[in-house]
C-alpha cells in the first residue's frame, strides 16, 4: 500500500494526478465515483482536492500499518529512542527483532531494508526538487503528514496479505471522508462571504489612504523640507521633496554630502545623528548652520522599521530666535573663558559694583591679601588699594571714566610697586593690577648692565654707534667720538644718522663719492634690510675703515667702524716680508726644507733639491717623508741612519720631537751640516749645508797645526838641549873673565881691562839669555816651581834696577822709581819677581832713545801689589801688540834694543805662576806701558797646574755658550757652526764666568760677521789642555771692549788667550784652560801607557 502510495505521489509530482490515475491503486469502482467527485472538485475548490487525497493517503497508510503491527513489536519500539528522521511512511525505522542465527531471513530484511531506502529517496525528492507547484505541495504534505516510529519497517510487499479487509476499510474512509467534505463545503461558504465583506473593505480603505497621500504630498511641496528614509543600515537612501529649493539647487543625491552645504561642526553632527539612527534607531533633533549662511532643521526617527530624515530650512522668528540662542551660548562661552582666564592670571583682578562693594576676586587678589580663598576675600570684603587710591578709583568710577595709576600696596606681606587700571561698565567697574616691581628691579638691573656694557664698548678700538628705527643716535661709544672728531654736544642731541653723514661730507671724512645722494640712500636703505651689509671706506687721509652694518631687533641699525689702516699695513708688509723671505730661501746655498705636521713636505728650496739630487717635479707634488728618505737614503752610506732618525723629528709626537745637529757625510765625497729644528703646530724644519770645502780646508788647517806643534816641539827640545850645551861653555869663559880681572892674576893695561869689561858683559847677557830659554822650557815642562816667601816689592826693584843700571848709564836713560808708602809685601819668588822686573826694564830702555825717561812705579790696590813700566818709546804696532807676548817674536826693527824676543814671554809665565796678570796699554809715538798685578796676602796663590774653580765638562760649556747667542745669530742670518767637540775633558773654572766670557767673545764675533757669513766655534784638546777656537774673516782690535772683558774673566780662571790674526784669512781667537782628565779616564789612560 505504501508502494502504491508513493507511485501516486510520484505521478502528483509530475502531474498526472487526476482519479484515474488512482485506479491501479484503488479499484475501477473507486476510481470511478472519484471520477466523478472530482469534475466538481477540480472547478469549485482545487486545493479541497489536494486535502482530500492527503487524507485519504494518510488514513490508509495509518490503517494498514496498524493492523500490521503486533504486541511485540510495539513493545519494542517504547523501549527505543525516538528518531524523528525515521518516518512509517517510507518504512525506514530502527530495525529490531531480526533473527540473529537466520542468515536467510537477515538477507531477506536487507534488501527490503533498500527498498524502503529508495521509496524515501523519491519522496525526498519530490520535496526538494524544484518542481511544479501542484507536486511540490502534495509532497510537502505527505512529508508533513508522515510521523515518525520506533518500531520496525516492514517490506511494503506485505500489504497483499492485508487485501481481504481493504473493502471495510475502503468503505469506513469513504464515509469519514464524505462528512469532511461537507463540513469544509460549509466552512468554506461562510468563509467566502467574509473575504468577499473584507475585500470591499480593503478597497475604500485603500481609496482613502490613496487621497491622504495626495494631502500629504501637497503639504509637503509648499514647505521647503527634504524626507531621506533608509530601509537598514545598508539600504538605499529614498529621497522625497526638493532637494534644489533647500540646497540652492544642488542635485538630489548631494544632499548626503553634509559637509558640502553644512558647516563643519553642523556635518560632524548630523552625520553622527544619522549614523546612530540607522544603526541603532535613536531619534535627533538637531539646528543646523549652512555654509551660505543658511539655517536647517534636522529631525530624525525611526518609523515602520525605516530611518527617516525630514531636513527643513528654518526662517522667520524661528531662525531669528536661533541666532539669540546661539549668540547667548557664544557669550556664555566667552563668558565662562574670561572667567577661567581671570581666574588663572597671576596678577589680581577684581570687580566692583556701582555701590562701590567688591562682587568678584581671582585667586591672585586672594592670594595678595592673604584670604583663605576667593569667596574668603568678597565676605570679607578685603581691599587691596589703601585709601587715597579706593577714593580715587570711586571717583573715576563715579564719572564712568578710565582710571590708571602706579601705586605702593602690600602684596602677600611685601611692599610692591603696582600699575592699576579701572576700567568702568554698566554695573560696577573691574580692576586689574599688575606687578611692576619685577619690571623695576630689571630695569635697574638692565641699566646696570647697559653702563657696564657702555665701559666695556668704550674701551674697544672698534667705534660704535646704534640708531633706532627713527634712524636717532641713541649710543656711541668714545672710539666713535675720536674716530670722526665730532662734538660731544652735536651726539648728546641724538641727530639723525643722515644729519651724521651731512656733517661729515662737510668736514671731508667721508669717502669722495661723485653722486652723495644716491650713495647716502644706498647706505640708508640697511635700516630696511633684515641683512648684515659689510663696506669699506677709503678716506682723503688715506685711511681704510671696515664699516659693518647689523639690524638691530627693535628696530635700526648698529655700525662698526673698524680702522683697518694699520692692519692692512701690516698684511702688506708682512706678505712683502714673505715674499721676500721665500725669496731668500730660494736663493740660498743651503738646502731648507719644512715638512708640516701630517709628515708631508711643506716647502724645500731648489738648493733642497739640488744638494739631494731631487726632481723639481716631485717638490711640487708635497710628497711625504718617506718618499723624500727613500731618495735620499740611497746617496748615504750604507748603515747611515740619518733619515732614520729625521724621521722621529718629523713624525713624532710633540714631547718626543726634539732637534739635533749632525754632519753627515755621503757615498760621493760630500759633506754636509744637518740641524734639525722643531716649529710650531707640529712642523719640522731641516738645514742641509755643504761644508765639504771647510771640512777639508779644516782638515788641511788641523794638519798643519799638528805639524806646527810638531815642529814647535822639536825646536823647543833643539833649544833646550842647546841651551843646556851652551850653560858650561858660557859659565867657564864667565868664570876666566872674572879671574882675569882678578889682580892675582896679574896687571892689565886699560884696553886690556876694558876688553875684559866687554867680555863680562857679553857673557852676562849671554849667560841671561840662556837662562831665560832654560826657564820657559822648565815652564813648558812643568817642571818649575816657585820658592815662595814673602817679597819685598822695594827690594825687588833695587835688585831689577841694579842689573840695568850700566843700560841706563849706556843709553843715557833717566829712570824714575815711584813707590807707594803701603806697599807692605806680597807671596812670591823673590828671584823671579826681580826677573820680571828686569826684563820689563830691559824693554823699556831697549826702545827708549836717548834722554828719554823710564817710570817704575810699585803701588797696592784692593790688596793687589802692582808694577808698572811706563816708557816714551815708540810704542808697539796694534798688530804686533797681539803677539807680543809669543816666545821669539823680536820686533826691534827701528830701535838699539837686539834680543831673541822672550823677555815678554817669560813676563807672562812668571805672572801665570803667580797667579798674576799681565796688561799692556801701547800707543805708536806715545810709549808703553805694562802693568803687572801680583794678587795680595788675602788672595791665596794658585800654582799653575793647581786652577781654580769647579770642575765643568767643556762640551757643556760651549753647549751653553752657542744656545745663547743661536737665536741672535738666526735674526743677524749668520751660521753659526759648531764644529765636532771632545767629550771626556773637563776643566777648573768658574761656569758662569767662562760661560760669560765665551758668550762675549761669540757676541762681539757676531757684530763683526755679516748676513750669510759663517762663524766657527770648537773645543780642542792638546797635550793636557782644552783650547775653546773662535774663528771668522774679520779683524779685531786688542783694544776691543768685549775682546779686553773676556780675557780678563779667561786669565782669572786660570786660563790664556790668543789673537791670531792674518790679512785675508780673518782672526783666530784661542782661550786655553789646563784639562782635567776624569779619574776613571785618567786611570786608564795610565794603563795604556
């Protein structure tokens, strides 16, 4: 039955439904009188049809499955779950009570279990399917009409065994259906007539509401307003009235762009408005304010689930009524701003009313009366002004007019100065007060200032001058007034900066312009320049003055007037000076070349280049050291590490940059002087000179000097050893000429007698001679020692005068003795005392002429014993005086006096011995006159090999000696050389004496030597002494002031000094000291020997 059913229900779905097609299903009999029901069916009531057979399906589905059910199986399906996806109608249903251990009736319940599957299937399909209507909803219903089981399914097959009892039952539904028919015949009448009284209804209904529309719509065009209505969130705008009358025609959809006819705050507004409307359905009510100075009204709510907006323009007493209610929030904003703003001044302000009662204080005016805060200070009423200034206020506020004064008040316990203004209004009057004490103190702090600036822009070089925008003088300085000469009156009345410049063109210190006037303007327009404008002025009197003009912030300028005159003066000479010095480097014989802090060549003269073998080229490019060393390296010898240590010089840093000098020989014969100085900012200067001419010209000197000494030498021993020859002969014929004049001897005849007197005579002499040569050559030997007692200087002379008394008779010389009463005596070798004597009277007489007189004179002073030999010869030649005092030079060319010339010489050793001194004062056709100086009992007496003084280095001293005067010699451009010296030799003196003496010699060296000569300075050694050689190409004078001081500081430390002087070849200046070898180097020096 249910498979026939469900054929039904398929041939409904595609639409061939009619009874007939129930036939198969019902029998012909049924089939036939459904036949029949439905031609009134089909035309009266098509969907009673549809009910019909879903009923008539329902109730046989429900019948036959009924009478199929047993107990069992009811059962059963209580016990089950109840799922409602399993429907009786398709069969499909929890299977339960299948024989378990009957594989042929479970084989049987699976394929009917398929079978039912697939009739469910189709009904499926006829409800989901998209399929005619009439289909579509008998398959709804019999869906609908469908319930839901527990129990089992059974195959639909089984429906034959049920058709003995389908004529009751058909019978039974026939009858249940005809009373329904009825019953819904009736209903459906009465229902009928109702739709047809509700449809007239419906009808006049919508006639009516029809004609409110077209009211509404009326009422709507006279009014200007806009409805806009949104079905959500997300709809479409509607927009309903005359968007072009609201919006100055502007089209229908630009009315949602508020912003474009709406101010910005009114936009920001509506637009919120509307959002929250659509969104949420909240209704606005908002004024609106157009751009073009327009007024809207927007309302907006929600009505039938729509969001409507009606936007009206607002005119009339409604739009002047918005603007008072606008205006009065303005001024209530405004008011309640002035409020928080005078609340938060922090000077007092307060109001009065016109009954003179305070109605208002800030929190200052609180403040500065100490009350505990506004409302504190208005109950009290606490006034601020004491009475004078209340009495006053009242009296301007009375007359309604403005009151302003500076007043003292107590402000928060302290006196300070106020400025108070009262100003009047319709109810009372407000005052304000503001502090001017602060002002005060820096205004007079500002004056301080200003005074202590205007001192220090008076005591600038620089004139200044500042106007104010007015283009008044309001400032100079006293520069300015010394600058252009004007009168203090003229400035003090603060003239115009173009009445400045008038006067000044007329007292001619301005600069020669052709058009004044336009030039004037030109320098007038810097007070419209928000620039600084710099000019320079080049005055009649030949000045140049710098003028720099500086807008001030206030307003006008500030000029400075700098004389640029000496300045510029000075750069002049000073690039003259460069040019002129870069000049001179240039053509200097000695290589020069500055190389800057970052190691790079700086400057190198062509002699730099030439002497090194550089390329010009390369000088030009400033190459760096290393590429310099590596040029230069290869003419060195090998191992030579010259540049090496260059290198240090130039590439250290600054406390391990120190300079040197050194000669540095090179692989082609060359010799060259390096010194190396460090300069400033990290530069280093270098000096090549080529002394490879004085080296060996040097050399050459050294070796003649060594064999000069050499040969000095071996005459010295040849006269030593003659002299001891000659002693014994001489003392025997000495000794017959004195036996002979004997009377034992027997009697002479006169002549006899005064050949004999002859005889004596020239063997006196003879034997004196010899003497003398035997003593200096002890004296050279050291070997003469002095017998020292104290000397009577009146018999010393009585024996001197004794021995030359036959002289003077001879050569008819007056000789007159002077002798001081405090003569006293002095330490000496009596003997050599009276030799010395002899032989500076032996002098004096020798180139005395006839009747000419000879003074010996003995005096004491400072405790100094001194003779003095004074002779009206013809004195001594200037370059002879320099060698006077030099063994075997005889200048007796013009006198009677014949000697082999060490009379002086032996002078000079004797006074050495006694630590004495000897001087000479000599003038040709005036005389001689010698002076010798014996040091007195409280001066102890110095052997000669006993110096006095400390123990000095000589390299240290002549160290001392050249760094003095090396700056001097730089400024003069003389080169000072210092030629390599000995190291290991030291000497007694005094240092700061020898060192002054030295430095005097090199001084008066200096002035002699012009720019670009040379000066040669050595310490020497030679057999036990150390002779410091001065040497240059210019004369001296014995006479010479600095020549005399440092021979008398040499010889009181002990020490000689010799003048070698030949035309043409310049002047060798000798001071020699005994040598004091180290006891250490002593004592080697003993071993090796």
């Amino acid at each position: 039955m249910t498979s026939t059913l469900t054929q039904f229900a398929v041939n409904w779905r595609h639409g061939d439904a009619s009874p007939n097609a129930l036939a198969p299903y019902l029998g012909a009999n049924k089939a036939k009188s459904a036949k029949k029901r439905s031609r009134s069916w089909r035309f009266t009531i098509p969907f009673f049809e549809n009910a019909l057979y879903i009923g008539v399906i329902r109730a046989g589905a429900a019948g036959s499955l009924f009478v199929l059910r047993g107990r069992r199986q009811a059962r059963r399906r209580r016990r089950r779950p109840s799922l409602w996806t399993r429907s009786r109608v398709s069969g499909i249903g929890v299977r339960g009570g299948v024989p378990q251990n009957d594989l042929g009736e479970r084989t049987r319940m699976i394929s009917q279990r398929d079978a039912r599957r697939r009739d469910w299937r189709i009904v499926g399909r006829l409800a989901l399917l998209d399929s005619p209507r009439r289909g579509r909803r008998l398959s709804l219903l019999l869906a609908a009409c469908g319930w839901t089981s527990r129990a089992q399914a059974q195959d639909l097959r089984a429906i034959v065994e049920l058709t003995p009892g389908v004529e009751l039952y058909g019978a039974t539904l026939t009858l249940g259906l005809a009373l329904i028919s009825v019953f819904l015949a009736l209903a459906y009448i009465a229902e009928r007539k109702h739709w047809r009284r509700r449809e007239s209804h419906l009808v006049a209904s919508l006639e009516q509401t029809r004609a409110q529309r077209d009211r509404a719509e009326l009422f709507l065009s006279v009014d200007q307003q806009v409805f806009i209505a949104w079905d959500g969130p997300s709809g479409e705008p509607e927009i309903e009235g005359s968007p072009q009358r609201l919006l100055d025609a502007s089209p229908s959809q630009g009315i949602l762009d508020f912003s474009s006819w709406l101010t910005p705050a009114a936009a920001e507004a509506l637009d919120g408005g509307v959002t929250r409307l659509r969104q949420r359905g909240e209704a606005f009510h908002i004024a609106l304010a157009g751009v073009a100075g327009r007024r809207y009204d927007a309302d907006g709510r929600a009505v039938g689930g729509r969001a409507m907006l009606r936007l009206r323009e607002v005119s009339g007493e409604r739009r002047e009524l918005d603007s008072l209610r606008e205006r009065c929030a303005e001024i209530e904003a405004y008011s309640e701003g002035l409020l928080a703003l005078l609340e938060a001044l922090p000077t007092p302000v307060w109001l009065r009313d016109n009954a003179g009662r305070i109605v208002f204080v800030n929190k200052a005016y609180a403040q500065a009366v100490e009350a505990r805060d506004a409302e504190d200070g208005v109950e009290r009423q606490v006034e601020l002004l004491d009475e004078p200034a209340r009495a006053a206020c009242a009296e301007a506020r009375a007359k309604g007019a403005l009151w302003r004064d500076e007043i003292t008040a107590v402000v928060g316990g302290e006196r300070r100065r106020l400025c108070v203004i009262q100003a009047p209004f319709l109810k009372g009057a407000a005052s304000i007060a503001f502090d001017r004490q602060e002002i005060l103190n820096l205004r007079a702090e500002f004056q301080k200032q200003k005074d202590s600036h205007a001192r220090t822009l008076d005591q600038l070089p620089i004139a200044v001058a500042i106007f104010d925008g007015s283009q008044q003088l309001i400032y100079r300085n006293a520069t300015y007034e010394k600058l252009w000469r004007l009168s203090p009156v003229f400035l003090d009345a603060r003239p115009s900066d173009g009445e400045i410049l008038d006067r000044l063109r007329l007292a001619q210190r301005l600069p020669d312009e052709g058009d004044f006037r336009n030039w004037k303007a030109r320098l007038l327009e810097a007070y419209r320049s928000p620039e600084q404008l710099q000019r320079l002025w080049h005055m009649p009197d030949g000045r140049t003055i710098c003028v720099t003009i500086m807008p001030c912030l206030q307003g006008g300028v500030t000029y400075l007037y700098d004389d640029m005159t000496e300045r510029y003066d000075l750069q002049s000479r000073f690039n003259a000076l460069y040019r002129m010095q870069k000049e001179t480097l240039d053509t200097l014989r000695e290589g020069v070349a500055v190389f800057g802090a970052d190691g790079r060549l700086r400057f190198g003269n062509p002699a730099f280049a030439s002497l090194w073998r550089l390329a010009p080229s390369l000088l030009t490019e400033k190459p760096r050291f290393e590429a310099i060393a590596e040029n230069c390296g290869a003419l060195l010898h090998k191992g030579d590490s010259t540049w090496r240590d260059l290198r240090g010089v130039v590439t250290g840093l600054g406390e391990s940059r120190a300079g040197f000098t050194r000669r540095v020989e090179r692989n082609d014969g060359l010799v060259l002087d390096l010194s190396v100085q460090p300069l400033p900012e990290g530069a280093s200067l270098l000096t090549f000179v080529d002394v490879s001419a004085d080296v060996n010209v040097e050399r050459a000197l050294t070796e003649r000097n060594t064999a000069l000494l050499a040969a000095e030498r071996l005459r010295n021993d040849f006269i030593h050893h003659v002299s001891y020859e000659l002693r014994s002969p001489l003392t025997n014929i000495n000794g017959f000429v004195h036996l002979l004049g004997e009377e034992s001897t027997g009697p002479l005849n006169a002549r006899q007698f005064e050949y004999l007197g002859y005889m004596r005579k020239s063997s006196d002499a003879l034997l004196a001679i010899v003497d003398d040569i035997l003593d200096l050559a002890t004296i050279d030997e050291d070997a003469l020692e002095l017998e020292i007692e104290d000397v009577d200087p009146r018999a010393a002379i009585r024996g001197a005068v004794e021995g030359v008394q036959d002289r003077l008779v001879e050569n008819q010389i007056e000789l007159r003795i002077v002798e001081a009463d405090d003569l006293g005596s002095f330490h000496g070798d009596s003997k050599r005392v009276r030799q010395i004597l002899f032989n500076l009277l032996s002098n004096a007489i020798g180139f005395s002429r006839p009747g000419q007189i000879v003074t010996l004179a003995a005096m004491r002073r400072d405790g100094d014993v001194i003779f003095k030999v004074v002779d009206s010869g013809r004195g001594i030649p200037p370059e002879v005086l320099e060698r006077v005092f030099d063994r075997f030079e005889s200048h007796t060319a013009g006198s009677r006096h014949r000697g082999l010339g060490i009379g002086l010489s032996i002078v000079k050793a004797f006074m050495d011995l006694h630590g004495g001194k000897v001087l000479i004062d000599s003038a040709l056709g005036e005389g001689t006159a010698v002076t010798c100086v014996f040091p007195g009992e409280e001066r102890a007496l110095d052997a000669p090999s006993e110096s006095k003084g400390e123990l000095v280095s000589a390299k240290r001293l002549i160290d001392a000696a050249t760094q003095a005067v090396r700056g001097e010699a730089e400024s003069r451009g003389v080169k000072l050389r210092v030629l390599p010296t000995i190291t290991d030799e030291d000497i007694h003196c005094d240092e700061s004496d020898v060192n002054r003496a030295l430095e005097t010699l090199l001084r008066g060296a200096l002035a002699c030597a012009g720019a670009g000569e040379a000066i040669s300075f050595a310490a020497l050694r030679r057999e036990g002494e150390v002779a410091f050689k001065l040497s240059h190409r210019h004369a001296v004078q014995e006479s010479d002031a600095a020549l005399s001081e440092a021979r008398a500081i040499v010889e009181a430390n002990g020490g000689r000094m010799q003048v070698d002087f030949a035309a043409g070849e310049g002047v060798v200046i000798s001071c020699v000291f005994a040598s004091c070898v180290g006891e250490a180097d002593q004592t080697t020096r003993s071993e090796s020997q």
